[in-house]
C-alpha cells in the first residue's frame, strides 16, 4: 500500500468515526424526545413502548458515540 492509499484510508476512516459521534447524538436527541414527548402524552404509542424505546436509542447512541470516539483515539495512535 502507497503512502498516498494510506492517508486516504486515514481520511475515510477518521470520517466514518466522526459520522459514528453525529448519528450518536442524534440518536440520544430523539430518544430524549421520545421519552419527554410520551411523558407529556402527546404521543401515540403506549406508556411503556415508548419508554423502551427511548430507552434502547439513548442506550444506541451512547454506544455509537464511544465506538467512534474509540475509533478516532485508535487513528490518532495509528500515525
């Protein structure tokens, strides 16, 4: 593998880590939402759907954000 291959697979790789951390928070923002708009009861899904399902995407964007951060800790040493 060329150094010019190298870094552009560092590039890409450093991108997927970064998009791993957005669609982590994302997923933490509307399983937030889930739960706070059930808890006012404007939403149509029963009390304890609702609740598992908030549950489970801040528990899935908690991990994406970690496996991303990891990610970008482990290129950093990589260089």
């Amino acid at each position: 593998m060329s150094l010019e291959e190298k870094h552009r697979n560092h590039g890409t790789q450093r991108i997927q880590a970064i998009m791993h951390i957005g669609m982590g928070v994302f997923y933490i923002i509307i399983g937030i939402l889930v739960i706070y708009v059930k808890y006012f009861g404007t939403m149509g899904l029963p009390t304890g759907v609702a609740y598992v399902l908030g549950t489970l995407m801040l528990a899935y964007g908690i991990f994406r954000i970690w496996r991303g951060s990891t990610w970008l800790k482990m290129l950093k040493r990589q260089r």
